[in-house]
C-alpha cells in the first residue's frame, strides 16, 4: 500500500541548510511533491520531481531522490524566517491518481 | 480566478446535525479532490472526483460523508450525523490532472468543523 513518513520536527539556525526527508513505500510512485503550509494557509506546491530523475534544483531548494532506497530530501539552502512552515512530502501514481501526503515535518528557525 | 474557494471558512456545530462545505475549484481544473487534515497530521485523501464523475472515495469513509460534483464544477462534502471525531479542516484541491507533467493540486484555505 502507499506511506508517506517523515520526521515531525526539525530545528535550524537562520542561514544554514535545512535538510527534510521523507521515506515512501510505493516504488510504481511517477511524482513526488513538496509542499509548504504555513501558519493559517493552505498547502502551497514548492515543488516536484519527476521519478526517472535523481536531482532538480530550484533556487534555494533542491530536490534528491534516491529510488533505490524510496527515499526523498528537500533541501533549503540559507533557511529565513519565513521558512519557518511545516513541509509535506506527497506520492502519486498513474494508476489512481491519487495524491497521498506524509503527517509533515515543521521547521522551526533558530536565530 | 481566484483560485480554490472554500466555504464556510469555519463551522461549528452540534453532534449529530447534518453539515455541508462548499468548493468551487479553479474554472479550467477537471479534477477536484477532498481531503481531511487534524491537529499534527498530513492532509489524508477522502475522494476524488475527474468532471462529475466520481472515480475513488477512501476506505476510511464512513457512510455518513457524501460528495457530489453534479456539472463537473463546484463541489460539495456532506457530513450526516456529525461526530466529534469529524472536527477536522476539510481540504478541497483541484488540479488539471498530468497535462502538464506532474498532477499539481493548487488547494484551498479549507473549511474548519468544529463538533460539540
């Protein structure tokens, strides 16, 4: 069946790297997502990638995906303030179309 | 467009009364999904629909939620005999499928319950 894990807390000093990872179990898994929900919001998409891919970088953020392992990492280069948000690592699949989401991981920004 | 549009933003209400949320999605997006998310949880899938047709409800969908997309716009979740179990924040997202690549869901605010 599909599971999405993730670690539920994560703390960093402002200007470091943050590192969130995520752990599926889907392996037929086409996408995966990163979402950021902050305080009061809804779900905003960060970014994807595509399962035939092991990297994508996008600014601040990069993307690894070990598909061996079902393992997923978003990395946040020079963390903010206002990344301060819970993040959610999603799974998709062609067959159902559905998108299943982990419980999330929030990042709390140290000074 | 305004994007996903939730509505009530907040309902509270007493076990056992009937409940219903509204969403209209984004005009051009022919999939429109519900989820459900509580207190320290990720958003966990309730049913999703492709135009009107429904084409997946959740196992874990109890006979009292019902949802209907009758002319493949907006949307409605209806809770029969609410529990307090059923506070939760009702997500609503849609999305234009794979068209583009990936099946990016653009969501909503979300419609917050609150059961007595």
């Amino acid at each position: 069946g599909e599971d999405v894990e993730q670690s539920l807390f994560l703390s960093v000093r402002e200007g470091d790297s943050s590192v969130i990872n995520c752990t599926y179990t889907d392996s037929s898994s086409t996408y995966l997502y990163w979402y950021k929900q902050e305080p009061g919001a809804g779900l905003q998409l960060l970014t994807y990638i595509f399962s035939n891919m092991d990297m994508k970088q996008d600014q601040r953020l990069t993307v690894l995906l070990n598909k061996k392992d079902k393992h997923l990492s978003l990395r946040i280069a020079d963390t903010q303030t206002g990344d301060s948000a819970i993040y959610f690592c999603a799974e998709s699949t062609p067959v159902d179309d559905k998108i299943i989401f982990g419980k999330g991981t929030r990042l709390h920004i140290l000074p | 467009d305004t994007g996903v549009s939730q509505d009530p933003r907040h309902k509270i209400t007493k076990r056992g009364q009937n409940v219903t949320f509204r969403c209209d999605p984004i005009s051009e997006h022919n999939r429109l999904y519900w989820y459900r998310q509580t207190l320290g949880q990720g958003p966990e899938f309730l049913t999703y629909f492709q135009n009107e047709a429904q084409l997946e409800k959740s196992r874990l969908l109890s006979d009292r939620f019902s949802a209907e997309r009758p002319k493949g716009s907006f949307s409605t979740l209806e809770i029969q005999r609410t529990e307090q179990g059923d506070s939760a924040m009702y997500l609503c997202a849609s999305s234009p499928g794979y068209t583009s690549g990936a099946n990016v869901l653009t969501f909503g605010a979300g419609s917050r319950l609150t059961v007595l």
